[in-house]
C-alpha cells in the first residue's frame, strides 16, 4: 500500500462557514467576512445563513465561493412572547433544515466554523456526531442573563426587573440547556472572543471556551488617510466641530452614550455619535446633550470610509460600553493611529494598556476623563500610542491570517490540512 499527498484545490479541507444572520452587518459579521479570503488559503470553504446580507452575496460572488441560503431570507422572532419561549434559536432548527442543499453539504464537509448570534446553534441539529466543529462564541445571550440590556437609554428599566427575570426564567434555562446539549459535545471545540467573554461562557454554561480574538485589517484601517476616504469624508453632510470625540453604538444603554454626554459637560469637547437607534431615544440624547451643553452630531448611515475618516480627524475614539465581550472600535482606533479611551471593563482589557497605548478610566471618574482627553491631543502622545497601538495589534495577532491560522488548530490540532491518501 503506497501513502501520497493529494495537491491542488482538492487537497484541502472541506470546511463550511456558518452564521444565523449576517444581516444586518455588524463587528462580528465584518470579522468573519474578513476572514473568509484567509481561510480559504488553507480550507476549501462554503458559507451559509439563514440571513444573507449584500456584503456577503457579494464577497461570496467575487471569490467564487457556494452560498447556501434559504429562499426567503429568515426573519427573527423578536416579540416579547418569542422572548419569553426562546423561540429564536427554536425557530432556526425548522429554517436551517429548509435550506436548499444544507444536508447534501453538511455530509460532505470535514468541519464547520460556526460563529454565534441569532439562529446560529440551529444547525447543530443536522451536523453528524463525526463532523469537527468550532463554534466561535462571541458572547452569551446578554439579553437572558444580564439586566444591563433591559435598561432604556437613561439607564432605568425599561419594566421592573423583577418581572423582566422571571419573564425570561424560561428562556434562560432553555439557552442553557440547549448550549450544553449541542456545543458541549465531542469533537466540538468552543471559543469566546476574549478572556471577558470566555470566563461569562463558563460562568454561565459551565463548561471552558477558549479564546480566539476578532481582527482589524491594515488595508481597510489604514496608517494613513487614502484619497477614497479623503473623498468621503467631504461627502459627509453636517460636518462636526473640532474638538469632538467619537463613540459607535446603538442608541442604547449598554453602549454608554448617555454616559459619554454626562461625562463631557464642561469638557468643551463635542461628541460624534456613529450608530443608530429609534427616533425617540435619539430625541432624548439630543435633549440630554443639550441641557449638559455638550455639542452632538449623530450619524447612522455613514460607510466604512467616512467612519474612518470621521475617527482619525477626532480628538479620541471613547466607549462607555457595560460588559463589552472584545470591543472591535478599541482595535480599529488602534490601526488607524487614533488615541483610545475606553471604560476600564470588560474585553477592552484584551486590547488595551493602560497609558502605553491609550487608557483604561474609571465609569465615574469624569475628571480623569477630561485630563486623558486633554492629554490625547498631545501631539507627542498621539505619536507614542499611535506606535505602541499598532505594536499591540501585532502582539495578539490580531489579523485575519492568524485568526485563519487558530481556526484551523481549533478544527484540527493534529491534521495537516492536506488530505493523505492511501492506495
């Protein structure tokens, strides 16, 4: 019997890259999507969703690569009953197994990479017990197991909390028992995305989550402004006053910006607002920047050049956030070479060191605030934390070749990704 290497297209792997929705498009679905050209130098790779977006169709499109997708994009369960059942991630079973040609690839395929959020975990139901799979789970349903998402943009709960709780008993111990039924399984692998986020996982489920990190690309956050984004940012209607600070983030509690303008009064420094929400809570952080006399400007429909732009002509990216599982603005600041101010909680802990390259500050501490703002605009400052940033983004490999590279040692710790065959 002769042992030989089989080479070309057909000697790699067969993975397929899955994710409930990839619509609407956020951190977690520009992460994966950035990942996507990594991984297929290394797997022969197939992507579905239950909710596709343009910007997968299209990246999908121009590498050529299958995409299964149901006949009419899945449409979330979100009304408070659908809550209160869990019928969000019971849905996506019936919708996953509708999806044309799903079984046929799933039989084929030597792993999946499963990345978590709304419909995710229903495949899980249709994967075979000898199928490798790595779920990335980015973080727990917040929206179960942490008040701070049942509070409205003010902070106050939206009803009492105590109903909110025993509203939602039934789902949380659905969720529970439906990650320990299909993620803790052998031959399964599960990472969180950061060690905030993976030490939540345990807490909550009980069981270890490794941890492989989100990126930021070099060549969409670039060192330097390119002529497309100086474009755009002319392009950009109502354009902000200098000094301003930027934050990203729906118009919500959890992402602090109520928070940020509270922390601003008397700072003389104006806030830039990247996000999008309701009409009334965006009425009521308007109204509330007003009487702390902190200028606003919000934008919810700028694109990824104008976001950059807007970042690197401000004075500091900031956040607020409560319980951010990695927090990609914190990265992204720090590619593009802009100081970094963030809420000395969760994940921005991953990414940032405190004063070597940008800060991590006390929630109440609005004094420390304001003198890190001021020293931000220290020309001799920026130009350190721009390079001691750049240099920490290297550190964790926070690139889309590593994370390619981690997938891979998650799926297949003792496996080249070559097929060896026997005659």
């Amino acid at each position: 019997m002769q042992t030989r290497l089989k080479v070309g297209s057909e000697s790699k792997l067969k993975i397929l890259v899955a994710k409930g929705c990839f619509e609407p498009v956020g951190g977690a679905e520009r992460d994966i999507m950035r990942a996507i050209p990594s991984l297929m130098e290394r797997f022969e790779v197939s992507v579905a969703t239950l909710r596709p977006s343009k910007e997968l169709e299209k990246l999908c499109s121009n590498l050529g690569l299958k995409l299964l997708i149901p006949n009419d994009p899945w449409i979330v369960p979100n009304g408070i009953l659908d809550e209160m059942l869990h019928r969000k991630q019971r849905a996506s079973f019936h919708a996953w197994a509708k999806v044309p040609g799903i079984r046929d690839e799933l039989a084929i395929v030597d792993g999946i990479h499963l990345v978590s959020g709304d419909g995710s975990i229903g495949i899980l139901r249709l994967v075979g017990s000898e199928t490798r799979v790595h779920v990335h789970y980015l973080e727990p349903d917040r929206g179960l197991h942490e008040n701070v998402l049942h509070l409205d943009v003010r902070g106050k709960p939206k009803r009492p909390m105590i109903i909110t709780r025993l509203a939602l008993s039934f789902a949380r111990f659905s969720d529970r028992r439906m990650v320990r039924k299909y993620v803790n399984r052998e031959n399964y692998v599960v990472s969180a995305n950061s060690s905030y986020s993976s030490s939540k996982f345990k807490s909550i489920y009980g069981f270890d989550a490794g941890v492989i990190r989100p990126t930021v690309s070099a060549s969409e956050f670039t060192e330097r402004q390119t002529d497309e984004e100086e474009g755009a940012w002319k392009e950009v209607e109502d354009l902000p006053e200098p000094p301003w600070v930027v934050t990203i983030g729906g118009f919500n509690w959890v992402k602090g910006i109520w928070e940020c303008i509270s922390m601003l009064e008397g700072s003389g420094v104006g806030l830039v607002v990247v996000g999008r929400g309701s009409d009334d809570d965006l009425h009521a952080l308007k109204e509330h920047a007003k009487k702390s006399e902190v200028d606003l400007w919000v934008y919810s429909n700028l694109d990824l050049s104008q976001l950059i732009a807007t970042m690197r002509r401000s004075r500091a990216v900031i956040s607020m956030a409560h319980g951010e599982p990695f927090g990609l603005t914190a990265i992204e600041a720090l590619s593009v070479g802009v100081p970094a101010l963030f809420v000395d909680e969760g994940g921005f802990r991953d990414s940032i060191i405190d004063g070597i390259c940008g800060r991590l500050l006390p929630r109440d501490d609005y004094q420390a605030w304001h003198r890190a703002i001021e020293i931000a605009g220290d020309p001799e400052v920026m130009r350190k934390w721009e390079a001691t940033g750049r240099n920490r983004i290297r550190e964790l490999n926070l690139d889309p070749d590593s994370q390619s590279e981690f997938i891979l040692e998650a799926l297949f710790p003792n496996r080249s990704p070559i097929r060896v065959e026997e005659e």
